[in-house]
C-alpha cells in the first residue's frame, strides 16, 4: 500500500482535530486533491500548466450599450475601510446607480434604487470586463463588497476585470431599518432556552410589531427584500454594463441569487462562481436545523484555532467556557457604562455573526473572555455592524424570512427548541427561537427558478466543510441541480472559501482569468 503524502497525512489530522466540528473527507469515492502530491494533480499555476475550457467564455469589456452613468468616488469609498489597501495596488473606484422594478413580480409599486460601485485598478480602463461581485446579507450585502474582495485578491485578477459591486435589497445606500428599536432588541436578546408558552407568546408579539412597522415603511413592498428579486436585478445590472455575458462572484445567498439568475437566464453568464450556496429546496424547519448543526461545526473549528494557541484566552476547552458564559448571562446579563446590557441571546447572535469571518476570531475570542471577566463592552462593539446606525439586522430578517415559505406555530417551534437543544447544544435553541421571527411575516415570495442553467458555461460551485450558514450539502445539492457546475470541496471554515486559501484561490483564478475548470470533486485542505 502506497504511503500518504505528508500534506495528505496534516489535513487528515486537522480533519480530525475538527471532527467536533463535523470535518468531512469529501466523497465516498476520494476525489482529486487540490494540492501538489503523489498521484494527486497539480493545481494549475500558469496558462500553460492546463488548456482553458473551450465552453468558458471570453470575459468582455464593457461597450457603448453601457447605460450606467459613473462618478470617481475613490477617497470616500476607500477613508471608510478597516485596513489599508495594499501596497501593491492602487485603487480607483467610481459610483452609479442602478434603477430597478421596487418588486419583479408587481409592477404596480414603482421603482427602486441600487448603488453600483465599479473598482479597478487606477491605471486600468474603465471598460475593463466587469466582475460582479454578490455578497450574503449576514456579511457584507452592500457594493462594498467588491472593494473589499479588491484588497484581498491577486493582482492578476484585477489586471482582467474590474470588481462591480451591487448593493443587495436591504443594504447599503437601499438599506432597510424599519423595525421599532424595542422590538429588534427583543428578537436579538430573545433567550436561547426561553422556549416556554409564555415566553414564546410575549416574542410573537414584538415580532408581529417589527412586521407592522416594516409593512407601514415600504407601503406594501416588504416582500421585495428577497433573493430572488436580486436574480432579477443582476439581469438588468447585466445589461446596464453594456455585456451579452456576465462574470461574477456570489457568497451564501448572494451565490443563491446567482444560482437563480444563471436558472433564468444561461445564456447570460459567463466565468461564474458560487461561493457557499444554501441548500437549494429545502424549507423550515429542515433549514435552520441544518444551519445549527453547521454553526456548532464552525464552532468547533473556532475553538480548534484558539487552543491551538497556548494563549487561548477561552482556555482548554472554549465551548464549555462560552456554554457557561451564555447560562451565566440568561439570569445576569452584563450593563455598559452607556446603559446597553449584553443578554444570553446577543451573546450567541455575536458568535453566528463572527463565526463566518474567521480573520475575525482572534477578536471574538478575546470579546468572549472580556464578558466573562465582567466586562461587556467588546461584544456589544461586534454587534454593532449587526443592530448599530444603519445595521444589518432588518435586511437579514426580510430576506430570510421572505426566503422561505412555511411558518410555524409557537408549540411547533417550543417543541423543536426542546430537540434541537440536545441535538445542536450551543445553537440548536436559538435556531429554533428565531423560527418565530418570521412567524407573523407574510408568506415567502414564489418558488425558486427552475431549470438547471442547460446553455450556461461551466459553473464552479465551492463548499466549505464548516460555514455557519450551512452545510456543506447544501453547496454540493446546488452544484448537483445546475447541468454545467463542477464542485469544489474546501476543508475549511468560514462563509466564503475564496480567496481565503492557496489553493482554493488557485482553482477561482485559474478559471476567472484563464478559463480553466476545474475536475468535478476537487478537494481542497483546510
């Protein structure tokens, strides 16, 4: 018997190491191994290690049909990043406006605006090919999106695209705060085990008020803040940019909504990458219970990258630390200095926010061992992004709810926390809780597009083994429902695996800029 590579052996015991973390090893039948090794093929470092796939087409420059009018907006759009671009790149980044139907499916609401950043090297032409850029709500939505992948990628790729980014209904210059502030709060302080009768009662009613208080918002477009409406959008920003066939990259739901677009339209798509795509058809309750067995896998990761330090400010052992910390906390939540009170349930809903961002661990872990200590001010400062001036927190509840059809009753939902807590410890009642958030909300919008993109170019399809937005299935069920889609495995964890890693960044920019496909099953380590 043949001896394992060296690699091979390490990402088999990081593999291990994360077994709490629900690591997977890819098939039953191993697939090909994204990485230099015995009988394993090379990832493809230069035009000239692999023959482009002929079915790829050419990325092309924007032309005169192009309708988007663009203003420089450098200076203001780069002064609100939270680190410095670069060395080895200068940016020029230019706004628009993208004006779209207020809601596809009814024609009689009238119009809405989208913001448009195009970001691209200074010295680089303005009809560069376009990459649109698509982010997942419970990240970056908006059209920053695209300067932010801009500070992170190869310069290589910025020499052959120029990054678009478009803001998600909900986010950005669009976005959605419409809830009254008492009921929001109640939703994020929402107790993890207050799954009694009584408790669920008293959170049905603040979120049937954060439902009539968006419905007198937006006049009757609440429904619009969904994905599908976003595939809508992508089409008309397809043909605003002057191109028969559109580039681009989406993460989560943003991959979702790209999914959806490459269904409706395949003849409209081009190099095409879908970063963590959710499970495609399922519904609720199956999808949040899926979503709590992938947190509690990021989770484990999580805990896997601090104790290997020995510094770990969570200890030996940081999910009965943070456990502790959330049961401590459902009695004695912790006041600021300003008034805020960090609660059990913004504790959690901290950790699922920053659990998909793992270059933002390090901080999580130390705002955890500052609430243990007494002090709740750093983790107040990770929810802020979430539920501060002009947080995420609204657009991620209509899309989400928007998103799915079925709603559950509260003794549905109490039984499902009293499972789920066994099942899924740290997140399964929480999960369970935030089923009754939506509740109330109106019925989800129709059924996703169907279709599998027949027409479309190769589609590559990445799922990350620990993505606290859902389990890695979930991705490969997409590839699986889209004919041309080749599917890459990456062992690791986070929402969105490009460019985080060599070789998950070799494989995206091999097919981005050379036109390269990867095999169907490639796996990439952690």
């Amino acid at each position: 018997m043949a001896r394992a590579p060296r690699h091979a052996v390490a990402a088999a015991i990081v593999c291990l190491a994360m077994v709490v973390a629900g690591c997977t090893v890819g098939p039953s039948q191993r697939p090909p191994v994204a990485v230099r090794g015995q009988d394993m093929p090379v990832i493809p470092t230069s035009p000239a290690a692999a023959v482009p796939d002929p079915a790829e087409p050419l990325p092309e420059p924007q032309d005169q049909r192009a309708s988007i009018p663009f203003s420089e907006c450098t200076e203001d759009t780069l002064s609100t990043l939270s680190t410095p671009l670069p060395t080895d790149r200068t940016l020029r980044v230019e706004c628009g406006e993208l004006t779209v139907p207020t809601d596809p499916d009814q024609p009689g609401l009238g119009a809405a605006t989208l913001s448009v950043l195009r970001v691209g090297l200074a010295t680089a032409p303005e009809n560069r090919p376009p990459l649109l850029v698509l982010g997942d709500t419970t990240l970056e939505p908006s059209a920053r999106n695209a300067v932010m992948l801009a500070e992170q990628v190869v310069p290589e790729v910025l020499e052959n695209y120029t990054l678009i980014g478009l803001d998600r209904r909900g986010a950005g210059e669009d976005n959605l705060d419409c809830a009254d502030d008492d009921a929001r709060a109640a939703l994020v302080d929402a107790d993890p085990d207050g799954s009694t009768e009584a408790e669920l009662a008293q959170l049905l009613e603040q979120a049937r008020a954060v439902v009539q208080e968006c419905n007198l918002a937006l006049d009757g477009g609440l429904g619009s803040y969904r994905t599908a409406a976003t595939a809508a959008d992508v089409e008309l920003l397809r043909a605003a940019l002057g191109v028969d066939r559109l580039s681009a990259i989406g993460v989560g739901d943003g991959a979702a909504a790209l999914a959806g677009w490459a269904r409706s339209t395949p003849t409209a798509v081009g190099r095409l990458v879908l970063d963590g795509p959710p499970h495609p058809t399922l519904d609720e309750p199956d999808l949040s219970e899926t979503r709590a067995g992938a947190a509690e896998a990021a989770f484990g990761a999580f805990a896997v990258a601090c104790t290997a330090h020995p510094d770990c400010p969570l200890g030996a052992d940081p999910r009965a630390t943070v456990t502790g910390l959330v049961q401590k906390l459902r009695t004695q939540p912790l006041a600021a200095a300003n008034g805020r009170r960090l609660t059990a349930g913004a504790t959690v809903t901290a950790i699922l926010a920053r659990l998909a961002e793992p270059r933002g661990w390090t901080d999580l872990s130390a705002a955890l061992a500052a609430a243990g200590a007494g002090d709740p001010a750093p983790m107040l400062t990770l929810l802020d992004p979430l539920v501060g001036p002009r947080g995420k927190f609204d657009g991620m509840l209509a899309t989400s709810c928007n998103d799915t059809r079925r709603r559950l009753s509260p003794g549905e939902i109490g039984d499902l926390a009293q499972r789920w807590r066994t099942a899924y410890p740290l997140f399964g009642a929480t999960f369970a809780v935030r089923l009754l958030a939506c509740a109330p909300w109106p019925t989800g919008g129709p059924e996703p597009a169907a279709g599998q993109a027949d027409g479309a170019p190769p589609i590559l399809v990445i799922g990350t083994a620990a993505d606290p937005r859902g389990q890695q299935d979930g991705s490969r069920r997409t590839a699986d429902g889209l004919a041309p889609a080749r599917f890459l495995s990456w062992q690791g964890a986070g929402t969105g695996a490009y460019p985080r890693t060599p070789c998950v960044s070799a494989v995206v920019n091999a097919m981005l800029i050379d036109g390269i496909a990867p095999q169907a099953g490639t796996l990439c380590p952690p």
